[in-house]
C-alpha cells in the first residue's frame, strides 16, 4: 500500500474514532488486512502533523491539525527562517540543511509551490535534495530562497 493511501486511511479512522495510541492504529489497520509498523504510523503522524487532544474517556487521542489560512508561500518562508542551516548547488542538484524535524515539511511545501524550475524534491529529518530540470534552473530556487530569508 502507498504511504497516501495509508495516510488517507488513518485520516478516515479519526473521523471515525477515538485513536489513543500508534498501536491502535496499527491493530485497526491489522484488522482490514493491511499490515504497518508502528514505527510507520510514527513517520505518518508526524507528517500528516497530527496532535493530541483531550479524549472523552479522559486520555487524548490523535487528531488532525486545525487548517489554518495561511499560504504556501508564508508557511515556507517562516519555517525557513525558523529552520535554515545552509543551502548549495551542484549541477541541477541543491541541497538544502535544516534544523532536526524540518525536511519534510520544507520539501512538501517546496513540491506545493509547484515551481517551474522545480523536478522534485526528497526530504528527510535535516535536509532537502531537490532536482531541478536545470542548473539555472538550481540558481533561480538559491536566489529564491534567499529572498524568502532576507524578507
């Protein structure tokens, strides 16, 4: 199963439960025939930023974030101004460092700016690779990102 079908799944059993713990994702997800780690319903929380609230039984429970109306733009500019270590170019290639906890984020809203210059991007826990369909096109998001940081 692909990580977005299995992240559309566990939005759809918040909606539909009360979701205390990662292992209780993983039993209802056990129960439909789909097997994850909880190592893996780890990973998805933390991407899909879910947060805890107070439970009716007293606990808490998993729930998604509140949307807030803020752009794409915005929310990139801010966290790299928050999380921006270093940025470099090789070729078509940038990669990008961050504070621990912020690649994701960064690389997924990167990809949501769907930037003309932009092939893709991969994020992991300190850092961003993006592939860009230039070299130029590797300057333009280096001249990008520098004016998001001096703003």
């Amino acid at each position: 199963m692909k990580k977005q079908e299995r992240q559309q799944l566990l939005k759809r059993l918040l909606t539909s439960r009360e979701i205390e713990r990662q292992e209780d994702f993983v039993r209802l997800l056990s129960e439909d025939g789909i097997h994850v780690t909880q190592a893996t319903i780890s990973r998805d929380i933390k991407e899909m930023q879910l947060v805890k609230l107070p439970a009716e039984s007293g606990g808490y429970r998993y729930s998604l974030p509140v949307q807030k109306k803020i752009d794409t733009q915005k929310k990139l500019q801010r966290t790299l101004q928050n999380a921006y270590i270093s940025f470099a170019v090789q070729d078509q290639f940038t990669i990008l460092k961050v504070l621990p906890g912020n690649g994701p984020v960064i690389a997924s809203l990167l990809d949501q700016m769907r930037y003309e210059f932009v092939f893709g991007t991969v994020g992991d826990d300190s850092s961003v690779l993006t592939i860009c369909v230039s070299h130029q096109g590797a300057l333009q998001l280096e001249k990008t990102i520098d004016r998001m940081l001096a703003d």
